[in-house]
C-alpha cells in the first residue's frame, strides 16, 4: 500500500523510462497496490485534474470587432465622418453601408473559433480501471494522480503518462503521438535515457490505444504535464500566421492611408488659400479619400477566396482559414508526415519467401509462385492470429487480409480447424504459438523462430535446416529490411509437445505501410512547379528512407537526435539538403519548420497525427488529412484534405495559384482605377473644379469594384501556372509589373478623362453637372474596356468567364438607370444624348490601344517560369 512518506515537493517526471520499477514507484511515493483515497484526493489538489486545459476562445465580440481593425476601414470612417460634416449624408451612409458589409461578411467566415485543444480533451476514455486502497475500482480519468496504478487491456485508450509495471503480450498503438506505423511491444525492463518517444517501450502515453494484450503503469504524469499536454502547450503558445496576401494587403492599406492624409494635407491648405470655401475644401478631401481608398477590395479578396474554397471542396480539399487558399499555391517546401499521408497508413503484406522462392504480393494476390506452400503460409498466418480483417493488432490484419485475397474464408477456416491450446505472444519470447488439435504453428521474430526449427519446407518437401540455409535465411531477412519490410518468420510442426524446438519453417512475411500508388506522380508535378517536398516522420530510419527513395524523394536522412543536437545555424544549413527527417518528435517537426522558415520559405506541412498538431499549427499552411486524421491535427490545421490523398495537395496548389492570378489581376483593376480617380480629382481641383463628387466616387467604385471585379474571382486558370517557380512572398502583390499596370493604365485613364472633361467644359468656369454626368459616366466604361485588357495580360481566355459578361451587362445597367431614372436627382447627373455617347466612343477607341501598349510593356516585366 501507499508508503507515508513526505510529498509537497512531489513531481514526477515524464523521463521515466531509464529507471527501474523500483526507482520510479519509489519516486511516485506508491506501490503496486495504489494509493489511498486520502493520498488521491492530496495529490489531485496539488496537481488539479487530469485534463487538458481549455483555449481561451474568442468571444463572437472580439471576432467582429477584429473586422473593423484595419487601415483602410478607418479612413473610411473618417471620410464618413466629413461627409457628414459637410452636410452630405447619402455619400456618409453609403460609405457606412460599405464598411458594414465588409465587416459582417468577414465576421461570418471567422466565426468557427479554434478547437484544437478542446479535440485534444477528447482523446481520452472516460474512465480508468485503477487500484486505490488496495481493492480494484473504476474512476473517471480525469481523477487520475500521478502516483496511480492503472490497469490496461486490449482497446483501452491509455488515460495518463505511466510506467510499466507488469505486462502480459502488452502493445500500443502510439501513431498518433510519435508517427510510428506499427503498434510498440511493452516491456518493463528500463531503456536508454537518451532513446526517442518512440522507442521507450517501458512507458505508455496519454491518448494511445492497447492493441493487444493487458499491463499495469503506475502514473507518472497527468494533465498538462503529459506528453499531449505539452504539445497543447505548443498549440495554445503558437500564435496564428497571417498569409502572404493578408500580409501584402495590410501593407497595401498601411500605404494607402498615408498616402490620403499626405494628399489631404497638401490639397486642403492648398485651396484654402485660393479662397475656397472651407465646406468644398473639406468635400474635396472626402472625395480624395474615397478616390484613394480601394472600398471593394476586402469584399472582392474575400468572395475570390470564397469562390476557391468552394472549388477546392469539389476537388476534395475543406479549407478551414480563408485566406490560405491563395497562401497554397505560394509555398516553396511542403514537409509531409510518412504514415497515412505518402503511405496508406495500414499494413499490407508485400512479399513473401519460401526456401529460396521470393514471391510478391499485388492487390490481385500472389504472381507465379509453388502454390501450395503458398496456401500453407497463409494459413498458419491466419490460424496462428487473433485479428479479425476489422479488428485487432494492425500487422495481425494484415495477415488475414493476405490470406482471404488468397481466396481463404478466415472465419470458416478457423471454424473447420479450431484453436485447442495457445502460447500467447510476449515481448519476452517473441513468438505466439496455437495448436489445432495435432497441428501446431508459430509465428514471430525471425531469429527466435529460426532457433526454434529443425527443418525447412522446400519445393521438394521438408529438409534439414543447415546451417547453410539458415545462413541464406538471415540474409533474406536483411535484405527484407532494407526494402523497409516488417519480416516475420512462419513455422509448424505435427507434434505440438514440441513446438519450441522441433519446428519445421514455412517462410517469411513481409509486410510494409504501402507508398500510395497516386503519390510519386503528385510529388514530381509539385517538384516541376518549383516546391521542394521533404517528409517528416516518426518512423525509423530506415524504413523511412526506403519509402522517400521509392517516392523520388531522394535517400538523405537526418534522426531526431542529430536534430537536437545541433544549434539553429546548423540546422538552417542542413535543411537545405535532407529530404528525410526520421525518428522525429513534435519538438524536431517545429525545429525544422522554423528552420526552413528562417531561411526564408514558405513551408505547408502536410501529416494526420496529434504528434503533427504543433508543425501544423506553425506551418505558414498546415494541410491535415480529412480520414485518418485525428481531431487535433484537423483543427490545428488550414487545409483539410477530405480524402488523405497527396495528389489532392497538388490540385490545391494549382488552385491556390490560380486564385493568386486572380487576386492579382482584380487588385491592378482596382488601384489603376483608383490612381486614376486620385489624380483627375487632385488635378481638377487646383484648377477650382470639384469634378467627381464623393457620392460619385463611390457608385463607379461599387460598380467596377463590384460585380464585375467578383467575377474575376471565377476566371479560368491559365495553362502555365504549374510551370511557373512559386511567387516570392517577399515580394509583394504590388511587383514590377503591378506598379507597371498601375502606373501606365492609370496614366492612359487620368489624361482620357481630362482630356474629355476639358472637351465638355467648353471654357466654362464650373463644372456643370452635364460635364460631371460625362467624366462620371467615362471612368465608368473606361474601366470595363481596360477589364478586359488586364485579363489578356495575364492570359486569360477573352469568353472564357461567362460570369464576368453577366457582371458587366449588369454593372452598364445601373449606370443607365442611375442616368435615366429619378436617382439622379441623388447622384447629382442628368440624361446623355446619342451624341454624347458619340464622344464617350471616341475615348474608348482612343484608350484601347494605349492599354494595349502598356500591357504588352508589362508582359516584358514577367518573371520567368520554370
């Protein structure tokens, strides 16, 4: 029972895999009978429960708030507030009404709050056999203390952190912690202090599964504490990353207003002084703001990204963070995890040997080999077994899968030959053993099963084992694990009083996480678009090199404990030139992305388990598989792949450039339009004129940057946008040729329109509101000819985008009736006549092939592709 002893200071650490029994249950204050109640109840206050904590989720109030942070938001407050200074108070409501929907329509796609840790919560069975006051009880987990002794059997979630005390054929399953494909065997025996989570098999972590067989732990960490607590930890710590557009966009509204309060500062004093009448003064600033400030653009980007999700959704990618979409098609590295993601994520046999016969496995069963040593093989695995195809130790399913592709009825089979007499698998042994009334079979290591035989079926019969043969064994065996194969050895022998000595060895089995079929395809194309693919994986070494190599990866391979033990600088350089990292902890996944990051990628990491959680959450992208995964590696992620396929990750790249394209394009649409208006109001008014009123402004900023600028968000992408190297996230939205476009375009609009309200003027002293319904009715047309123009620039099909013509026709429209029916009294413009619209078709046909020029000079300035 519990040992009195003192206890204040008590902690035990999770490093308690290189002590002895004795040393840790010492250390706990506790024996194998288990605590007292009275000790429990000390502990939990001192330790608190066994749960993980809850994130402090955003209120829906700090959600919608967050909308209205933002540059360009406040400067359109501030123009609504002199509008309604200025006695205008359609241009101060339309101006709100922007704002307001801008706002809501974020707020409802950053609605779903994050639920990492609330999954991470989850991961634990409700209840825990324990021992306490000497006497065997069920408590909820979540008043588990360390020092506990818990009770464990096949298909038990483990509840806490422990040690092993005792166990019986004990394996768990850890791939959701530590990667590692295969369930571990537990054994009490202490290992090496400075052995990866993944091979300590003296201990058991929180949220695994007991595949098979039973032990007893003693508790050695709860909570927080635990290795899931730790990487909710990491979780909560990890704050969330913006995208290159988000960061790009920021800059671009930081920009911008600046660049309105310099404007207005130079232009207001400047017609102060020329006598201006302080309320025209101040509605000139209003429209200098309005003309500035790109009022569409958050819609625009949002609705596009929108449009991508619900593409990407068809093509089997959930995107759970908008602007990720086009953050995708901008990384230059994706870190994938190995199991379940480049692998199946269950084990299929793939090749067996018979006495020099090596036979491998298809989907379509075995190819050319002697039969019926074939059929025996399979039957000793599926009688010397106790899974079921849906059930039980993964390498056991796979076993009985082999053998019914094999055409056996496995339940039939151990119906017509049922089990007498057992010798269960242990760690120690290394072998399980059944017997069929006179027939025995074996199955385990192939070492020990070797030790245990007498002979050898070859294709003649049975034969000595020779040393000769044993020795051609034990190289099949190597050879086997070099292709990264899990080998077990077969045997069986008719006197099953001598089933450990007098066996006769059927052959080997390997069994492997198959590559999937899709991938290496997947892994060339995002390579050919210029992304360097790395894996990431708890598994072995070697087995990890094995599938990178077969995978096009490449065949260098770093371990988790050379991660470690290398400094930051180190590791920057060595990232450069792995392709495998194996053997890694939550800890090492996170080292390396930041690592990658540090030197300047942009880095998606791909994986399914709660050991990914962490580099997911870092990962500038982090792409969860949608059926395998688990809950914490979903909600720590951006991208959901809905059907754990990496070819997937490639049309989502395709995807996520496309949209970049379109992002691009409508962007240049908008601040050419936008410099335009800037520079023919700032011009017109040191000449006296107020040309283009806020309420104005506003409505040729509603239809261009409306619906015809949403549709962009439906064009095609272009053919070479695989092709092309991945965009330079430091670059910017606003690169060489967008500065090109903004400047020519905006430069070819201004001079139209002043050209034309000079026409209209006619040497008049004011700006009349037939010139204003001219000049307005010009930006408006101007803007769809030059829509047209950009698209070609960027390679787009002219009719391709049947959504863009609607848009168009429908824009034209409103123009008509804000011309023609009772609004203009609103907006201030009066009917044109046939001869007007005469000379609004001569600016057009004059402007459209100065567009044309400046798009071809900007073409030049494309970077080149791949």
């Amino acid at each position: 029972m519990y040992k009195s002893q003192a206890y204040d200071n008590f902690h035990v650490s999770t490093a308690a895999h290189d002590q002895s029994v004795e040393a840790v249950l010492d250390s706990c204050d506790s024996d194998p009978d288990g605590l007292t109640t009275a000790e429990v109840e000390r502990r939990r206050h001192e330790h608190g429960e066994n749960e993980v904590a809850r994130a402090s989720d955003r209120t829906a109030v700090d959600i919608l708030v967050a909308q209205f942070d933002s540059v360009l938001i406040w400067v359109l407050v501030a123009a609504a507030a002199l509008s309604v200074w200025a006695g205008h108070a359609v241009d101060a409501v339309l101006i709100t009404v922007i704002v307001v929907a801008n706002g809501l329509f974020g707020y409802v796609q950053d609605y779903r709050a994050e639920e990492s840790l609330e999954s991470l919560r989850e991961l634990t069975a409700p209840t825990a056999t324990v021992r306490r006051d000497g006497q065997r009880t069920n408590v909820q987990t979540t008043e588990l203390v360390p020092g506990d002794v818990v009770e464990l059997a096949g298909g038990d979630v483990v509840p806490a952190d422990g040690r092993i005390l005792a166990e019986r054929s004990l394996e768990v399953d850890e791939a959701t912690l530590t990667g590692e494909s295969v369930p571990v065997s537990k054994a009490v025996d202490p290992v090496a202090a400075e052995v990866p989570l993944a091979e300590r098999e003296s201990m058991v972590y929180k949220g695994t599964n007991v595949t098979r067989g039973s032990g007893e732990v003693v508790v050695t960490a709860t909570g927080m504490d635990t290795e899931v607590g730790a990487i909710a930890t990491e979780l909560a710590s990890t704050e969330e990353t913006d995208t290159p557009l988000q960061r790009e966009l920021d800059s671009l509204g930081r920009t911008l207003g600046v660049g309105v309060v310099v404007l207005a500062a130079l232009v207001v004093p400047l017609l102060l002084l020329r006598d201006t009448p302080p309320v025209q003064a101040g509605l000139t600033a209003v429209s200098l703001a309005v003309a500035a400030v790109p009022e569409g653009l958050p819609a625009v980007v949002t609705v596009t990204l929108a449009l991508g999700v619900r593409k990407m959704a068809d093509e089997e990618a959930l995107v759970r963070r908008l602007p990720a979409v086009e953050a995708l098609g901008a990384v230059d590295v994706i870190c994938t995890d190995k199991t379940g993601t480049l692998t199946e994520g269950r084990m299929t046999v793939s090749r067996l040997w018979m006495h020099d016969a090596v036979v491998d496995v298809d989907d379509s069963g075995v190819q050319g080999a002697d039969h019926d040593r074939v059929e025996l093989l399979a039957r000793a695995s599926a009688l010397c077994n106790d899974a079921t195809l849906d059930e039980g130790d993964p390498t056991e399913r796979a076993l009985v899968a082999a053998a019914a592709d094999l055409g056996f009825d496995v339940e039939r089979l151990r119906d017509r030959h049922p089990r007498t007499d057992e010798i269960p698998f242990s760690s120690e042994r290394k072998w399980m053993g059944t017997v069929h009334d006179d027939v025995a079979y074996v199955k385990g290591a192939p070492e020990v099963v070797l030790e245990m035989s007498a002979r050898v079926l070859t294709a003649g019969g049975p034969e000595d084992l020779t040393a000769e043969r044993a020795a051609r064994i034990r190289e099949q065996v190597e050879d086997f694990g070099d292709d990264a194969l899990r080998v077990l050895a077969v045997a069986t022998t008719e006197d099953a009083a001598a089933v450990d000595e007098d066996l006769t060895f059927l052959g080997l089995v390997g069994m492997i996480d198959p590559a999937r079929a899709e991938v290496a395809d997947a892994i060339a194309a995002t390579n050919r678009a210029g992304i360097d693919v790395k894996m990431v994986t708890g598994d072995n070494a070697r087995t990890a090199a094995a599938i990178g190599t077969s995978l096009g990866l490449g065949s260098s391979v770093v371990e988790g404990s050379e991660v470690e033990a290398m400094d930051d600088e180190e590791l920057r350089d060595r990232v450069e030139s792995v392709d495998v990292f194996a053997r890694t902890s939550p800890e090492h996944k996170v080292r390396i992305l930041r690592a990658l990051q540090a030197n300047g990628h942009l880095v998606a990491m791909t994986g399914d388990g709660v050991n990914d959680a962490p580099a997911l959450k870092n990962a500038d992208i982090g792409v969860a598989m949608g059926v395998r995964g688990t809950d914490v590696a979903k909600q720590a992620s951006d991208i959901v792949l809905l059907d754990d396929n990496y070819a997937t990750i490639e049309r989502a790249v395709e995807r996520g450039r496309a949209i970049f394209d379109n992002v691009w394009k409508f962007v240049g649409y908008l601040l050419s339009a936008n410099v335009a208006e800037v520079a023919t109001v700032f011009v017109a008014s040191l000449f006296g004129y107020l040309v283009l009123p806020a309420v104005q402004l506003l409505w040729i900023n509603l239809l261009t940057d409306g619906l015809p600028a949403l549709a962009l968000g439906a064009d095609p992408e272009s053919g070479d946008v695989m092709d092309r190297s991945p965009r330079d996230p430091g670059q910017g939205i606003v690169d060489r040729q967008m500065l090109g476009l903004i400047g020519g375009f905006g430069t070819i609009s201004t001079a139209v329109i002043l050209v034309l309200m000079g026409v209209t003027l006619d040497g008049a002293g004011a700006v009349t509101p037939y010139v204003m319904t001219m000049v307005f009715t010009a930006f408006v047309v101007l803007e769809f000819e030059k829509l047209y123009v950009i698209r070609w620039l960027r390679e787009t099909p002219t009719l391709s985008n049947r959504w863009l013509a609607t848009a168009v026709l429908g824009s034209l429209t409103l123009q008509l009736a804000v011309l023609y029916t009772p609004l203009n009294d609103y907006f201030g413009t009066v009917p044109l006549g046939p001869a007007d619209w005469g000379l609004l078709g001569g600016a057009l046909a004059v402007a459209f092939p100065a567009y044309l020029v400046v798009a071809l000079g900007v073409r030049r300035l494309a970077p080149r592709t791949n």
